[in-house]
C-alpha cells in the first residue's frame, strides 16, 4: 500500500530501457490524461490518487539485452 499526500502528484524514478504496459490505481487503470512520462520520471497527478491507502500496480517491457545506460535490470554477457 501506498499513502497518499492528498493534492499532491506522486513521482516516481523511471528507467531508460522500461516501457510501462499497466499503470494501475486499486486496480483500476489510470486514464493516460492522468500520468506523464518522461526520460527520467513517471508522473501520477494527484486526480487519480485516492487520500486513503491505496495499491499501485506497474507493469513494464524490459529488454535486458538492449539495456546500454546499465540502469536497472541488464545482461552484462
């Protein structure tokens, strides 16, 4: 479970090789108008997060083989 800050957005560490498949609030899927991606950074807004406790799902598409930054999950041979 995650707490909530109510009416602030929740930021969280991306990285560079890892495409999100599933964003997930309680599990219902978060509206795409609802989060942003950047290079370093997935972006929740604080409209899609409840006040109370709540379980984030995530879901990505790693390719470890294809990993050069070394950041996160990478095959080294």
């Amino acid at each position: 479970m995650v707490p909530a800050t109510p009416g602030q957005d929740l930021l969280l560490n991306r990285g560079q090789d890892v495409a999100l498949r599933v964003l997930q609030v309680d599990g219902k899927d978060v509206d795409e108008s609802l989060y942003e991606l950047s290079d370093k950074f997935l972006t929740i807004k604080a409209a899609a997060l409840p006040t109370e406790p709540f379980k984030l799902t995530t879901e990505v598409l790693i390719k470890p083989q294809e990993n050069t930054s070394l950041d996160g999950l990478y095959k080294s041979r």
